[in-house]
C-alpha cells in the first residue's frame, strides 16, 4: 500500500508566557524567561530546586463546568491548547466525520496535583469515602488526551504515550502513523504536563535538577552552558493538527510544514543516563525516512535540559551527524522543561521559526561548555531560510524520539 503525506495544518499553546503561540513566541522573541522562584516550595523538606516555570494565567472558565469537573490542570491546559488549534486549522468540527478524527496526547503521567491530593485526602486513615468522583478522571495517565476528546466530542482513535519527556514526540509520530496508513483523515496531538513539587521532586532525588540558582531564577536553566547544573521544569502544553495531504490542500488549508520522518529507539542501558550513539541512530533513522541527508537539515531543535550528561551526550551525538554545520538552539532556558509537553511546544515554536525565517537562541548560553562544543550553538537571533526542521526529544527511561519537518 502507498503511504499518505501528512500536514500540519494547525497548532496550540498553553506555555509558562501565557495562552497562545503568539504569547509563546513574544517571550521567546523578547529573550524572556519565564522561570521564576516558587513560593511555598520551600516547606517540602529536603526539596533543593525552588524554581520553576508556571503557567499563571489561563481562562478556564471558557470550558463548561461540566466538562470541567474530570480535568486536571493539565487536561484544562490541553483543552485550550486544542481550542487554539482547531481555531487556527480552519476546521469545522460540525462538518466533520469524527470518527476519522483522533486525539493522541501523551504526559509523563496523570495530573500531579490531582494524584497528590488523593493521597492526602485519603491518608492517614486510609478513608476512600472521602474521594469524590471525578478524581479518577483527574489521576489517570491518559486524562488529558480523554478529557480533550470528550470535550469536543471526538470518537476516533484516542490515545496517550508515556514517555516521560518524549511524550509529546510519541503523541506526534503516532498522529503521524494514524494518518499515513489511513486509519485517520484528521489528529489533534501534542503533550501536556503540570508543575507540583512533587514532579520538581522526583528530578532532584535524581540530582538532575537546577539548586544553585534559587536566589536567581532567570540565571538558569543553562543549556550547553559551562555552568549548567540541571533541569528547571515547567508546565503547559502544545497541540498540533495533523492532516492528510491532499484533504488539506482541497480545502485551502495553511500548511506549516510536513511532518516527513519520525524515528524512537531506546539505549538498553541505563535508565536514567542518556546515551549518544542510541541517540544518533534515532536522528539517522529520521532522516532516512525523511529521504533527505543531514546536510538538508536548516535547525535542529534540541532536546537539551541542562543536566551535565544529558546535554554532553545530545552534543556529541549531533557533532558526529552534523558536525558544526547545522544551527541548534534549546528553548528551556526561556519556558523550563516542559517534560511531557516540550516535544510539541518547542516543535509550534520551531515551526513559527521556519514561517518567519528566524532562529532564536538558546537563552543562558554564555559560556559554550567543552564537552558540548564542535557544534553550531545559536547564541543571537539570526535570519535564516528554513526549510527542514529537525526536532529532538530524549527521556529517562533511554527514550529517544527525533521528528523531521519540511517546508511545502
């Protein structure tokens, strides 16, 4: 059987500089960081990282309360992302088949808060009656994806990776297969994730969060930087409209770009440790199915946390398939790690780029670290023809996923 070209024709955003693409690239245009000294934080015993990027504003009363009771923080960012999404695509759900119509959005899990809250509303005595109905819905692992598609009424494929900070990428390529085997016309995908400092927690315990820098926020995260010392997360999420080729071309869509070659693998080895040739047999097999070579790539769009081994390991795996030819830039030092979301919001963002002809830095990048040089660092905007995106993402768990973008 041939195989269907697939589109993106919409995009949507919740990010730590507020709702919308546009607030998402205003920040990033402005070098802005959102990250930001949490209050209250502080009375978690033995939490090192005070510092986070939140998402402060959002209008959740535009989703009917009824729908609203099962969300979470994070189904409600999904949903408004979603919002935007359709919105931009152009497509009318009324005139739609929904049952060719799939919603794939993965998270590293359920809503954190929501999880937290269950717990400390049933223990210490172990009271289930004390739970209200919803909570499940709230806790799930795929809540963001059913709570989407329920809140728009979608009836075909729904589905949820968990791949920890891959998750949005998963979404993506997954949205991605549906389509081009013919399975759906139409997906909404992307990733959604929310900040607790339970989740912030579950890093430091791994000593791969950011502690040097409470007294300074905006100072970190520090991607490739000599002076990284780990992650910041953030919370939000991104959804994409993906399509079928020649539906969206009769129907007069925009199209951003096409999706052309997806790839995960995973190291086998350690995991919590990324590892550098898993990580560039993932961009290869990319590329491969893209048919393009490296040196047709115009941005790379770095998975790059900060964290010590994370960023040395992205490096010299992208300075063994590019060498110093190819401009990379990572946007945590702007919105944090968004973990489960990052894939799609920084691809939105990578793809504003492409339409715009720009590259924008990677923020507190000042001092290029020797064990993540011999690669082209972007450290000032500059203008530049794009016309093939390649978009990182790596995961505890040995986790790798890479995802390749054209121009039309």
């Amino acid at each position: 059987m041939s195989l269907r070209r697939v589109v993106i024709t919409g995009s949507g955003v919740v990010s730590p500089f507020g709702e919308g693409v546009k607030a998402l690239m205003d920040g990033i245009h402005n070098n802005s960081s959102a990250v930001k000294y949490m209050d209250g934080w502080d009375q978690y015993v033995g939490l090192q990282s005070l510092v986070a990027a939140p998402v402060d504003t959002i209008d959740e009363k535009r989703i009917p309360r009824q729908k609203r009771r099962s969300m979470g923080r994070m189904s409600i960012f999904a949903a408004l992302a979603a919002d935007e999404a359709i919105a931009d695509s152009g497509i009318s759900l009324q005139a739609e088949d929904l049952w060719r119509m799939g919603c794939v959005i993965g998270s590293t899990m359920g809503s954190a808060k929501s999880i937290n809250d269950t717990f400390e509303t049933m223990l210490p005595d172990k009271d289930l009656s004390r739970l209200n109905s919803t909570m499940f819905f709230q806790c799930m692992s795929h809540t963001a994806a059913v709570n989407t598609a329920q809140y728009l009424g979608l009836v075909g494929t729904v589905m949820a990776p968990a791949a920890a900070c891959a998750s949005a990428l998963h979404s993506i390529g997954t949205a991605y297969d549906l389509i081009r085997l013919g399975r759906q016309d139409v997906v909404l995908c992307g990733g959604a994730e929310e900040l607790h400092p339970t989740v912030t927690g579950s890093f430091d315990i791994l000593f791969a969060t950011s502690t040097g820098h409470n007294d300074s926020p905006q100072t970190t995260p520090r991607p490739f930087d000599r002076d990284r010392d780990g992650l910041v997360c953030g919370e939000g999420c991104g959804i994409l409209v993906l399509e079928e080729y020649e539906r969206a071309v009769k129907r007069g869509a925009t199209i951003y770009a096409e999706v052309t070659g997806f790839c995960t693998t995973a190291n086998g080895i350690h995991v919590s440790q990324s590892n550098r040739d898993s990580m560039t047999v993932c961009m290869k097999r990319a590329l491969a199915e893209a048919g393009i070579s490296p040196e047709r790539i115009d941005y790379i769009s770095a998975h790059a946390t900060a964290t010590v081994q994370g960023d040395a390991e992205e490096a010299e795996a992208v300075r063994e398939l590019f060498a110093d030819n190819v401009p990379i830039s990572s946007l945590k030092g702007h919105i944090g790690h968004t973990l489960g979301a990052s894939g799609a919001i920084e691809l939105i963002a990578s793809l504003m780029m492409m339409k715009n002809s720009i590259i924008y830095p990677t923020r507190n990048l000042e001092n290029i670290a020797d064990d993540c040089s011999g690669i082209c660092h972007v450290t000032e905007p500059r203008s530049a023809e794009i016309s093939a995106i390649l978009k990182n993402g790596f995961a505890f768990g040995g986790i790798n996923a890479a995802l390749v973008c054209q121009k039309v």
